[in-house]
C-alpha cells in the first residue's frame, strides 16, 4: 500500500542512556522503512506529562505533518488508554497515552477530528510485559499509519470529547491587588530563560511600553526591563521579552535567568509595575521583607 503519511515526529522522556529510542526507531523502520522519524526531543524530565505537553503545544505547528508520537507515560501498563488522535481531517495523527499529554497539541491543532483506542493486537507487537508501550504499542501504530492502514483499523472509535484534557495554568490579576499579575513558569530553556504562562498584551495592559516591572518570587524581588531581544537588556539586568512562541520570557543577556534567580517550572512569579521615580535599580535584588522594598 502507498504511504499516507511519511514523517514520524517521536518525542519522549525516555532519555538517551538506555537503547529505548534506537529500539523504538527500529521498529517503526521494520514496519514502514520509507517513513522519516524526526526526533522532536527526548529530554523531557521523567514522568512530567504537563511539560510534554508544554513541548508538543509550542511545537506542533511547525512539525511536518504525518504522525506525532509522544511518550511520557508514568501510568503505562495500568487502566489509561494508549490512544491516536486524528486533528486536521487527517493532516496529522497524533500517538500516545491518553492522560492530557496529548491534549495541549490536539487544542493548538483545532480540536479532535476522530480518535481510537489502539486495542486491535494485530497492530501491536507480541510482548512478555506491559511496560514499554512505546516500542509494543506506540510505535507500530504510527509506523502502520505510515504504510496506509486506516485509523479505524487500529482499534476502537472513541468520541474525542471523552479523551483527558490537559490542564496548564492561566495567568490572572490577583484578586486582592489587582495592580498585580500572577503568573508561573511554564518552561526553562536549555540557555535558562524562563518562559512565563503571559502573553504580551497581558504584560501591556500591566505596564506601559518601556517602562520597569517588579518581578516577585519566594522570598526576592528583582526589577526588570522590557527589551525586544536578549542583547538589548543591559549589562547585569533581568529583561523580560517576548520569546519566539510569543509569550514572556525572563532573561538575562548571555546568562541563565533560572539560574541567577532560583526559577524552575512551574514556579509563581507575580509581576507589577515600578514607578520609575522610585529610584530602585534593575539589577538589584530585594529581600521581600526589607522595609526598604516597595510596596
């Protein structure tokens, strides 16, 4: 049969320690040679299904359409269901466990088309265990996707309304001073820029353009400056620009801003305006109790 779809983008927290990758990328070869595995990432930190979900969501619209296959799996083996999700009316198929890992991408693509349990053995491999879904499960159904058999044929029609959302956090004024917005780290780069859950229209509405944001976290304060790219935050500051998915970023230029700071994901950061007669430097670290720190 002629290939309907020719691309596999795989991504997982599988790591690159074990044989786990290369064994999954043998079984898709063994099933569909002709099909293209894109490794998207495999970094993601173990059993972190909010972050792969974080990963797919920024990246699904740039990847080839084809098949996307993403493993991040802490209840393999159990009652959840190994799922493929169809968005687009077919454009794209998207592989994995149905515990919301899937769902960040499947809302970026315009919601569910049609969705399957994958449950028809014929299109799985024999196993001695149930712990390695991604070779025994995942895999052979995206590599048989490849080579033309139907969605339908991969197990059981399901209504995509039933598949488990995914949940991420939402920026929001805090209600007992809305001069602030309290926001959370969604993701820190390999370069230590933290990516904050606020758009820049939300950042606008708190802030004029230009003008200094005290950035609260744990027990400090730092005031940063709105910049349009790394390089134009000034020497020893903490900038805040908008990142290339369009959100807000801590950053510190040619530095790690998670690292100078203590920022991990999913931390709160709460953002306010500084006045900029006030006089406090953006380089300057405040303890939260210091009588000196503004208001």
């Amino acid at each position: 049969m002629p290939l309907r779809y020719d691309t596999v983008t795989f991504m997982s927290d599988y790591g690159h320690t074990d044989e786990f990758v290369g064994v999954v990328h043998s079984v898709i070869r063994s099933i569909a040679p002709q099909a293209a595995v894109v490794d998207l990432t495999h970094g993601v930190a173990p059993y972190d299904v909010r972050a792969g979900g974080l990963v797919l969501a920024r990246s699904v619209q740039y990847l080839c359409p084809g098949v996307v296959m993403a493993v991040v799996d802490p209840g393999v083996g159990s009652e959840r269901r190994a799922v493929a999700v169809e968005v687009g009316d077919g454009q794209s198929v998207l592989v994995g466990p149905d515990n919301g890992l899937l769902a960040p991408a499947v809302a970026m693509c315009g919601g569910a088309t049609r969705a399957v349990v994958l449950d028809d053995p014929e299109f799985q491999l024999a196993t001695p265990g149930t712990t390695f879904a991604g070779r025994d499960v995942f895999a052979p159904a995206a590599a048989w996707l490849c080579t033309g058999v139907p969605l339908e044929s991969l197990g059981t029609l399901i209504d995509p309304a039933g598949l488990l959302p995914g949940i991420l956090p939402v920026a929001h004024v805090d209600d007992a001073d809305p001069a602030v917005l309290v926001s959370e780290v969604l993701w820190v780069d390999g370069y230590g820029n933290a990516q904050l859950n606020v758009d820049p229209d939300e950042l606008d509405d708190l802030v004029g353009a230009g003008e200094p944001v005290e950035l609260s976290f744990a027990d400090s304060s730092r005031v940063a400056q709105r910049a349009a790219s790394y390089a134009a935050v000034s020497t020893g500051a903490v900038g805040l620009v908008v990142d290339s998915y369009g959100l807000v970023s801590v950053v510190v230029d040619r530095s790690s801003a998670a690292g100078e700071l203590g920022l991990v994901a999913g931390a709160e950061v709460r953002l306010r305006a500084v006045d900029p007669s006030s006089g406090v430097p953006g380089g300057v670290s405040v303890s939260i109790g210091d009588p000196g720190r503004r208001p």
